[in-house]
C-alpha cells in the first residue's frame, strides 16, 4: 500500500495541497484534493532537481 503526505508547505487552508509519497525507484505527487485521479511519477534525481528549482524559483528556464 502506498503511503501518500502531504507536503509541509501546501495551504492551510486546504486550498493547494500537494501530497508525496515514496514509490518503487520514484516519488509520486499528487493533488490531494483529486486522490483517484493519476499522479505524476519522478525519479529521485528528477524530484531533487524539481525540488531545488522550486526552492530558487527557477522554473522557467
């Protein structure tokens, strides 16, 4: 069974809640208001490199 969590930094209010969890060789994410629904499946180094570009606001580009 896969364990999903909500991320530290998602919306108090429930608004934008992402949820994480460790897969097979991958880190799932998921928008928690939409659990049934596919999630998005990142390697560990993908997910480092996504989590970093956040981190610096460096998404486009």
């Amino acid at each position: 069974m896969t364990t999903w969590r909500k991320s530290s930094h998602s919306d108090a209010h429930g608004n934008d809640c992402v949820e994480v969890a460790d897969l097979a060789g991958a880190i799932g994410i998921r928008d928690s208001k939409n659990p049934d629904r596919p999630h998005l499946s990142l390697t560990t180094d993908a997910f480092a490199s996504l989590v970093k570009r956040v981190k610096h606001n460096r998404l486009n580009g």
